[in-house]
C-alpha cells in the first residue's frame, strides 16, 4: 500500500536550500573583509608548475 508521501523526494529540497543559504553568506561576508596589510601566499613546490600558476594567478 502506498500512501502518497515518499521520503526520498523530502530530502533533496533540504539538501539544495542549506548550500544555496551557504553560499549567499560567503558572497556577502566576503565583500565586508579585506586584509589590513599584504598577504603572502607561500607555495612549497618548484617554480614553474600547475600550483605555482594557480598561486600566482590568485595573487593578482
């Protein structure tokens, strides 16, 4: 017997609401901060690399 009510269908609306709710309050905190001073970012690898383009990239 079925009843009409499936708690598959029930979870994923709560599981789309929590990372959009997330999202939203990283947007707006992130535009109220910035660093006092520079900020250095040390990358432990040989220059050159996919994660010393990447580091340099998020520099500018």
């Amino acid at each position: 017997m079925s009843t009409g009510y499936n708690r598959r269908h029930a979870r994923p609306s709560a599981a789309l609401i929590f990372p959009l709710l997330a999202a939203i309050h990283a947007a707006t905190t992130e535009a109220l901060w910035k660093p006092a001073r520079k900020v250095e970012i040390i990358v432990g690898v040989s220059p050159g690399g996919g994660n010393v383009l990447t580091a340099r990239s998020l520099q500018k």
